[in-house]
C-alpha cells in the first residue's frame, strides 16, 4: 500500500493547529477524543508533539489506540519507532507511555470496530488523505491490517502501580 505524503509547509497548519489547545492549557476541550503524544526526534533529539485521534481506548490496561493516517511516513510514527517512550495528555491528565505498532491480526479489529462507530467520520478521513477503500467490513479490516494502528500503555511504576486494578 502507499501511503499518502504527510502535508508539509502552509498545508500542515490545519494538522498542527490543535497542539495550540494543549499549549494554551486548554487541552480539557479535545475530552477524550484525542491526545497530545510527545515524542523524540529521531534526527534532532528535541521533544516533538502531535495531537492524535484516539480510535479505542482500553480501560482494563488504560491503553490508547491511535493509527498514523500517513502511514509509516509520518515522521511521528518514523520517531516512536526508533524510541518508542513517549509522554501522552489526554484531556488535562499527562501520563508517560510507551508505544507499540500492533500485528496485524489485532489491528484490524479495533480498525474495523473504529469504522463501524464512525461510518461518516472514516469516510470523510479516507478521502481526505487520499485512500481508496471499499467501505465494507472486508475492506476497513485490509485497511486495518495495513495502516499502522498504535497502542500507548502508561509506564508502571513498581509496586506502587499508576493505575491500581
């Protein structure tokens, strides 16, 4: 599958625009709908941001799940490949975090399930960013097992575990 290009320059301003919201402490607005990942760089070193949609969330293990719509060429994919701990605010709660791509086969049902409660939201996105999708279950799950779908578990912190069972 190709990916589309990740929008560069003037064109990614509507893409950076909502990481404004976390910085002005306003990031409560967003709910639980999206998160500001932190990340490093994998060339400069320096903490980079980019706010996420959150397609699932897990209560059990208090994961997120996220996708890079632009596929393995988003730089913020390319990053967390390279150093996967990363620092995650969800709402007004910052919460350090590491990530992992998830396989195939677990990827495309929380995809598919994404699709089935967002049926116009993934339509507008798929043609946003350029897919060409069957929008079936059959062709959101081949989707899913191709775009690269993101858990962010929090860290634990010994026995004094963040998030007690």
């Amino acid at each position: 599958m190709k990916f589309p290009d990740p929008p560069r320059g003037i064109k990614a301003i509507p893409w950076r625009l909502p990481i404004c919201f976390y910085r002005l402490k306003l990031g409560w607005l967003l709910g639980g709908r999206f998160l500001l990942l932190s990340h490093t760089g994998r060339k400069s070193g320096k903490i980079r941001q980019n706010v996420l949609e959150i397609i699932h969330h897990s209560p059990e293990n208090h994961a997120y799940y996220v996708v890079s719509g632009f596929g393995t060429r988003s730089h913020w994919y390319q990053n967390i490949k390279q150093d996967p701990r990363v620092t995650i605010q969800v709402g007004s709660n910052r919460i350090a975090a590491d990530a992992q791509r998830l396989e195939p086969d677990e990827a495309e049902d929380i995809f598919l399930a994404y699709t089935q409660a967002n049926p116009q939201g993934i339509r507008w996105l798929a043609k946003l960013l350029g897919y060409e999708v069957d929008h079936s279950p059959e062709g959101y799950r081949a989707l899913g097992r191709e775009i690269p779908l993101i858990r962010i578990s929090p860290k634990r912190v010994g026995a004094n575990d963040l998030f007690p069972s």
